[in-house]
C-alpha cells in the first residue's frame, strides 16, 4: 500500500493519490472513507463499494456518495446509487436519504405500475424525502439518484431504472459495457447543468430520465457515480477493461467487497472525486463458484 | 433508450488558465512590484496542491506594444520558479487578444495530442490602463477571441485597477454580466495588486475542485458582483 492508499494505476496514475492521507479531526464508522459489502441470495449477487476521492480524502473529509440495495421480492432487487453534491453543504447526508427511500419505496411495493413507472415513483418519493427532511434548507441536500429495479427468473432479468442527475448505469456483458442512459457528452447535454435533488426551482419530476433493459444470462447491471462513470468513458483502454475484469471474479467468488473497494481506488490522474460501484448478476440459484 | 458509445481514446480532464496581464510603462514601479512578489504564491498553491495541479494548466501571456508568452501552459507542480515579468511599452489590447487566440489554438491541439480532454479555457485579464491602440483595431481582435463560431473561446474575466476604465474592461469581459471588477477610483496598487492576486490564487483553487467533481465552473475571486460560470467541455 502507497501513502495515499490508492489501488492500481489504470492509465496515467495520479499523483495527488500518493499524497499521505491526513488524519480527519473526527470520523465514525458511518461516514468512512471506504464502505464495501455484498452477498449472494438464490436469485442475485450483489457486490459494493463506495470510496471516498482523493481530493475529500486529502481535504480531511470522507466520502458524499451513497448506496444501498433491497430484496423486493421473490425475484425483486432495487439496487440505487446517489452522489452528494460537494457544495451544497450536507450532499453526503442527501445521497444516504435519497438511496434508502428509493430502496424502502421499492420494498413497500406501493406502485402497481411497474417497470420504469416504478422507480420514476421510488425517485419521486426520494426527492419528497429529501425535501421533507431538509425543510427550509433541502437545498444542502442535494444529490443525484439512480435507482434499478431487477426482476429475475433463471439468471435472466428485466431491469428498469430511473435517475436524477449524472449517475449512471450500464449493462456489463464479458467486457463489453453499454450504458443505460444518454451520454453525457453528447452535444444534446453538454453545458446543462446537473439535474439533482430535491428538484431545482423550475424542475421538478420531468427530469427524471427512465431506461430498461433485457439483461442476457452472464451479465451484470452496474450503477455508478459519475466519479468512476467518467472515467470508464474517457478510459476505454485501461478503465474500461480493467474494471471489467474485477468485476468478472464476482459471480465465480473469487473477489471480495474489500477488493473491490481497493479497485474502485484506482489511481488515474484527475480522477479525484468520489467513487461509488453497486454490481448485481442475476444467477439461477447456485452460490457464487459453484454450477449453476 | 440503450447507447453504445464508449469511445476508443484515452482522455484526461484539464482545466487551462491564461493569466493575461498588462505589463505597460504605467504598471511601472510598485505595481509590477506587487505581482512579481505574487506569482511565486500561484506555484506554491497551486502547484503544491497535488489533486489542484492535475486539472489546471497555467500560462501567463504579457502584453504592452507587444504579447508574449512568458509562462507557456503547464502543470505548475513541474514548475521550478515563476517568471519575473518586466515592465514594457504601450497598452496594446489587440496584441494580447491577437495573441491569446494564437497561444490557445497551439496549446489545445498539443493537449488533446497528448490525450487531454479540455474544459473551455479561462482567460483572467488584468490590466492598469486604457488600451492605446485604435478602438477598432483592438475591438476586431477581440472579436476574434470571443467569436462563438471559434470552438475555443475562452471565458474571460476582466481585472482592472489605476486608471482601467469600468466601461472598457466590461468590453473585454463580452458585457457579459459579473465577468469584470475595477478597483476603486484612488486605491492604492499597494493594496490592490496582492489582493487581486490573492483572489486569482482562490480562483483557480475552486475552480479545480469544480472540475473533479465533474461540474466544472469557472469560480471568481470573492469580489462584488462576480458570479460562478458554469463552464463547458470542448470537443
């Protein structure tokens, strides 16, 4: 382990992560610069990790992004991701509200809908939480969402999704990736601001964007902040490649929570924000290394 | 919707600065004093900020009768010192603008060469005095700096102080609003200069912590009326 404790170096490595990491004037358990878990249940594997970049770490700070997961159901997983805006002031408490009322809101099976019907509601219900806990001052809040809701039978799965702001899912097939959403650097989008929550004066719930998915035996669906997003778009060389292949050893067992935590670290020059990674693989009933 | 579009080349996010500074016979003495004694704290916060010195890219630009390029752009973490800069001619607006389109044309063909993904670069431009080139002239060069059609325009901030005219460096800064400061009729360069320089450091400071986290802005000095500009990414 470096100084700075960054993981591998995918493309040109960044010095700022070899920077010694001061030690913050208070921290606990729940605002930890690393957080990672997973598990494996009959019908899903899920593996997680979330980092704290390495300008907050280096600025005595931990991490605003946020992630959680809940079993819906037989057959059911919401999965959601969220990234606090730095600036807003408490972004990284808004990003734990909004993952947990998006995944309590899926879990209640409230809607009838379904589809991206559903999670547009989980994200509206998030944004209403957001608002409601904040009052006057939700403004300090803000965050991005996503939310996926999977629906599985014999290691396939129908996912739908909805989001606020630039968070981002994408469906990974071998080591082909293909996110779920429109580009964000496309001519479309550029120079508009980052939509989040709770809703921008004059935006409301028309800027959720929805997507779906026929996810194929084999593949995972993977949500991510924009702190590994943009850099697996402006890596296809080395982000691109090499997050796939951790990401591979999930399903057969051979990686763990902390080792993704460490991969989701990598070092890459100018890549310092907050990195978050929520990877769910529909399987048909086996533990992980084990035939299906 | 489902989009396949991963591309094939390696990018990396920079941030350019061009500090743009009038260097003419009326910055003469204590003024040009004060920013000598000022570059060195750009190197030394910026540059000696690891995760600030990986997004900006600084250059200076100095301009009188003529502009030259007195720090090319680069990663201040490589710099071992600042330049001196030394007080010239006339106040030629032309040149400067003439030669900032040139210097950020050459700079972004070198950056994206090299794997660089550009924020639209920040001109910071600070000046004394009134431009002693014919209006138009230095009216159609800054036209072509500012030209919408020109994919690199930069933002520009405009910076004045001693005999700047409000109305002129509002020119400079496109009319655009909360893009231009002018120090107070009388005050001191003493005074004016390092804060000014004070406020740049800030500046660039914050603007890089905007860019890492992926909503790039362009974060003025705290001065009155100046306002963050949401910046955008060159293709």
């Amino acid at each position: 382990m470096n100084r700075g404790w960054a993981g591998p170096a995918w493309g040109e490595p960044s010095t700022a992560s070899e920077s010694p990491v001061p030690l913050r004037t208070t921290a606990s358990a729940g605002d930890a610069c690393y957080r990672a878990d997973g598990g494996w249940s009959p019908e899903f594997v899920v593996m997680a990790a979330s980092v704290a970049g390495v300008a907050h770490r280096l600025a005595g700070r931990g991490g605003e992004d946020a992630y959680a997961w809940a079993q819906a159901g037989p057959g059911r997983l919401a999965v959601a991701v969220a990234d606090g805006v730095s600036t807003a002031g408490r972004g990284g408490e808004g990003a734990d509200v909004a993952v947990r009322a998006a995944c309590a809101y899926l879990l209640a099976g409230e809607s009838d809908n379904g589809g991206e019907k559903e999670c547009e509601a989980a994200v509206r219900a998030a944004g209403e939480e957001v608002a409601r806990l904040g009052g006057l001052v939700a403004a300090e809040l803000s965050t991005t969402l996503v939310v996926a809701l999977l629906s599985a039978s014999a290691g396939r799965a129908e996912v739908s999704l909805a989001r606020v702001g630039d968070s981002s899912a994408f469906v990974l097939d071998g080591t082909q990736w293909r996110e779920l959403f429109p580009d964000p650097d496309d001519e479309d989008f550029r120079g508009l601001p980052v939509e989040v929550l709770p809703w921008r004066e004059g935006a409301g719930p028309g800027v959720i964007e929805v997507s779906s998915v026929a996810m194929a035996a084999g593949s995972a669906l993977v949500l991510l902040t924009d702190g590994v997003a943009d850099p697996l778009r402006e890596g296809p060389a080395t982000v691109a490649p090499a997050l796939a292949e951790v990401l591979q050893l999930v399903p057969t067992g051979d990686l763990s929570p902390l080792d993704l935590a460490n991969a989701a670290d990598f070092s890459r020059r100018g890549c310092l924000d907050d990195r978050t990674i929520v990877a769910a693989w529909p399987v048909g009933g086996a533990p992980p290394g084990q035939p299906q | 919707m489902a989009t396949d579009h991963l591309g094939t080349e390696e990018r990396y996010a920079v941030f350019p600065f061009y500090l743009c500074l009038d260097v003419s016979q009326s910055m003469a003495g204590e003024p040009i004093a004060e920013v000598n004694a000022e570059l060195p704290q750009i190197r030394a916060s910026v540059g000696q900020d690891p995760a600030v010195a990986e997004v900006i890219r600084f250059g200076i630009v100095t301009f009188s009768d003529v502009a030259r390029t007195v720090l090319p752009l680069v990663d201040l973490a490589l710099v071992e010192a600042m330049p001196k800069v030394e007080v010239e001619g006339r106040t030629s607006y032309a040149a400067a603008f003439d030669h900032l389109r040139r210097v950020i044309e050459a700079d972004y063909y070198t950056g994206r060469s090299e794997g660089e993904r550009w924020y639209r670069p920040a001109v910071l431009f600070v000046s004394d005095g009134r431009p002693t080139d014919p209006e138009e002239r230095w009216l159609e060069a800054h036209r072509r700096l500012t030209d919408p059609s020109w994919r690199r325009h930069p933002n520009i901030l405009a910076f004045g102080f001693g005999e700047a005219v409000p109305e002129i460096l509002a020119t400079v800064a496109e009319n655009k609003p909360n893009r231009a400061y002018v120090a107070a009729e009388g005050a001191a360069p003493s005074a004016v200069v390092p804060e000014l320089m004070a406020g740049l450091v800030q500046s660039i400071v914050s603007s890089s912590a905007s860019a890492y986290t992926g909503t790039p802005q362009l974060v003025p000095p705290q001065l009155p009326n100046m306002q963050a500009i949401p910046v955008d990414e060159l293709e």
